[in-house]
C-alpha cells in the first residue's frame, strides 16, 4: 500500500509539472496507471490516503510561505505606527486581525476576541481593517479610522459591528453620536486622503500574505484564517510565546 501511495503522488507531481524534461514519458504513466487501477480495486482507501497526504503537503507549503511573508513584513503588519490596538499596549505577544466590518464571521468574532484580550493580559491586538464587502465597508473602515483620532476606535468599531451590516452615512452619525464623538470632525477626517492610504495599506499587507477573505489572525509567524474558536486563538498565542 505504501509503494502504490508514493507512486500516486509520484504521479500526480509529475503531471502538475509537466514541463519537467524528467517527468515520466507515455510508456511509464500507463504502468503506473494500470498498476494504481489494479490495486485501488483491492483498496479503495489508498485513494483516500493520497488525498490527505496532498492536502497536508499543500498546508504545509502554504504555511511556510506565511511564516516567510510575515517574518519579511514585520513592524509594518505589527507596528506601524497609528494603527488602532486592543489589550496591552505593550503586550509579549501580538495578534493582528485582518476584518471586514461588514462580515459576518468578522462580527462573530467580536465577543471571542473580546474573551480573549481579558483572559490574557500580556496580549496586544492590533486590527487591519480591510473593507472588501462594498461601499458600506470602505465607509464603515473610513469612519473607525477617522474615530482614532478621536480616541474612539474602539467604541465605534464595536458599535458599526453591533449594528446593521448595511452601514450607512446615517448608521455611521448616529454611532458616532453614541460614542461621544464630534461629528464634523469626524466627517472632515473620514475625507482624509492619509485614512485612504491606510486602507490601501493594509489591503496591500493583506494580498502580501494572500488573504483571500475575512477574518483572518497573524499570531507570531502563524496566518490563521477564518473564524475561529477561542481555544484555538489561546493555543496560538501560547505557541508564539513558546518562540
């Protein structure tokens, strides 16, 4: 069974790079064909077993590109100066999120990052609004950008993420009005190209990483996407610390 895996592999290598003057010739592949029909008529789950050991070699190139993209980005995807922070400024380990305040998975993630910072206080969150969801979301990201200024990131991030995920000039005026904050000084900052170029900014770290959705985590050299349990955010911030 562990030579006709390895020869499925073999086989499915050679044909992903079949411009490689070292790939099999015709004559080869049918051998290797007829053999993998034969035995997979005698077990099925060998198919089963190269499936999984494709994906895990996949996994394991992608995280490793991860790993190399983010030791590349450093302070610029944890530390740049500005950007919005949760939890202890000065934490051992940092957390970014990438998110859209739109999404669905994003909002669900509110009361687990929240669970999070509290159950640990050595750790630093830092978000990186990426508004890939429409109008609603560049302006939603537009506004808690502009609200940091103000000293109200965190209030209105919460709000526009409570709230309807159709954000609107109105939703964002009357969050704002419930967080405190002064409302013409927010519109003038929101037009801010600097706030623009912060978006653009951290779209551009986002495909740098090749973040193809939200919520996604970094944490230490780890990209975690999607949401994800509150166990699974701890487990990774224990492994960060442990390097």
């Amino acid at each position: 069974m562990r030579l006709i895996l390895a020869l499925l592999l073999v086989l499915v290598a050679a044909t992903a790079r079949a411009d490689d003057p070292a790939h099999f010739t015709p004559a080869q592949r049918a051998e290797i064909v007829a053999i993998m029909r034969q035995a997979l008529k005698s077990d099925p789950s060998i198919l089963r077993d190269a499936v999984i050991a494709l994906q895990a070699e996949e996994s394991a190139r992608h995280a490793g590109a991860a790993a190399s993209a983010i030791e590349r980005l450093g302070p610029a995807l944890t530390a740049a100066p500005g950007d919005p922070v949760a939890g202890n400024p000065h934490g051992d380990v940092t957390v970014v999120e990438f998110y859209d305040l739109r999404c669905p998975y994003c909002r669900r993630m509110l009361p687990v990052l929240d669970a999070l910072i509290h159950s640990d206080p050595k750790l630093r969150v830092v978000y990186k609004d990426i508004p890939i969801l429409g109008p609603g979301s560049v302006l939603g990201a537009k506004a808690v950008l502009a609200a940091e200024r103000q000293g109200g990131y965190l209030r209105m991030h919460e709000l526009l993420m409570q709230g309807s995920s159709q954000i609107t000039d109105a939703s964002v005026r009357s969050a704002a009005q419930t967080a405190g904050l002064d409302w013409t000084r927010l519109q003038r900052d929101m037009a801010d190209p600097a706030i623009e170029a912060r978006i653009n900014a951290n779209l551009a770290l986002a495909h740098t990483l090749d973040i193809d959705g939200t919520p996604a985590f970094v944490v230490g050299k780890q990209l975690l996407p999607g949401a994800l349990e509150l166990s699974e955010l701890q487990d990774a911030v224990k492994a960060a610390r442990m390097h």
